[in-house]
C-alpha cells in the first residue's frame, strides 16, 4: 500500500517541478515574423529607436547576439537592426483625477497592496526589425515583452534579447 503512495507522490512532485522548469524558458512573449532568411555571415549595423540607457543595453546584448551567430557589425554592412526598448505601465484606473466640483485630488497609492484591488501593470518591451539597407525590404521584425511587476530592465534585457534574436531565420 505504501508504494503506490510514494510513487504518486514522487510523479505529482516530477510534474510540478517540469511545470516550473517550463515557466522559466518561456519567461517572455515573443513574437517574430520572418519574411526571408538573413543572409549567413553578413555585415550589419544597427540603429537605435531612440537614446536611452535602455535601449543602449539592448543594443550591446545584440551585438553579442549577432556574435555568436557569426555576423560581423561593420557601419558599411549590408543589413540593418532597429532595435527600441520601452516600460510601460498600464492601469484600468487613472493614477491621479482631480475633481473641480469640491477641490480633492484623489491619488491610487499602493492599490496592488489591498486585497481585492487591482495592481497596476507593468511591462517592458524590445522591439526589432531587421530591414536590407539597399533596397530597404523588411526582412524580418519582432518584439519581446516583459510583463513582470517589478521587472529591472538592465537585468533582463540580455535575456529577452537573447529569446527574440533566437526568433530570426539565418
């Protein structure tokens, strides 16, 4: 009688933790659409949607990306990579409302640490196209988005980077 139990107990243990491992790889949404496969070995440079730090560590976690594929960064490269990072916080509630009618500022502070009350988003996002630079065809693009509450973006950018370079055809 003691077997049966030690093996569903074994099996249920077996499962949760295969639950677990599996959450972990698919940390992110990813979502890349390949229009036609990049060249092997080519010669690229990217671009930047906009001067943040963000987007800065982006584009450093890229270039190692690009490396280990066997794609060299030359300004003169035949391929191009627009990469944008942005956060976002998102809430079905306005953050701050004023009401005219009798002067009161209603401000929702710390509404995720009540019971029964909805916290508000966040979410951060790495978006990437991948474009000739001769003829300007879009060869592929793609974003990666990070929906945890307290997500650090300069801890995982290379990560997400990673998962949505993994994403392209070479």
């Amino acid at each position: 009688m003691r077997l049966p139990s030690i093996v569903l107990i074994a099996a249920v243990g077996l499962a949760s933790l295969a639950g677990t491992l599996a959450r972990a790889q698919g940390a992110y949404d990813v979502a890349v659409t390949n229009y036609t496969k990049i060249p092997a070995g080519a010669r690229y440079v990217i671009d930047l949607n906009e001067n943040s730090e963000t987007t800065s560590t982006a584009e450093g976690a890229l270039r190692e990306a690009l490396a280990k594929r066997g794609l060299t960064y030359d300004l003169d490269g035949t391929i191009g990579f627009k990469i944008g990072s942005q956060r976002e916080v998102a809430s079905s509630q306005a953050e701050a409302a004023f009401d005219p009618s009798n002067t009161i500022l209603h401000l929702n502070l710390n509404s995720g640490d009540i019971k029964g009350t909805p916290r508000i988003g966040h979410s951060y996002r790495i978006t990437l196209s991948v474009y000739d630079r001769g003829s300007g065809s879009v060869l592929a693009r793609g974003d990666v988005t990070d929906r945890g509450v307290n997500a650090d973006p300069s801890g995982v950018t290379p990560a997400m980077v990673e998962e949505l370079v993994g994403g392209l055809t070479f």
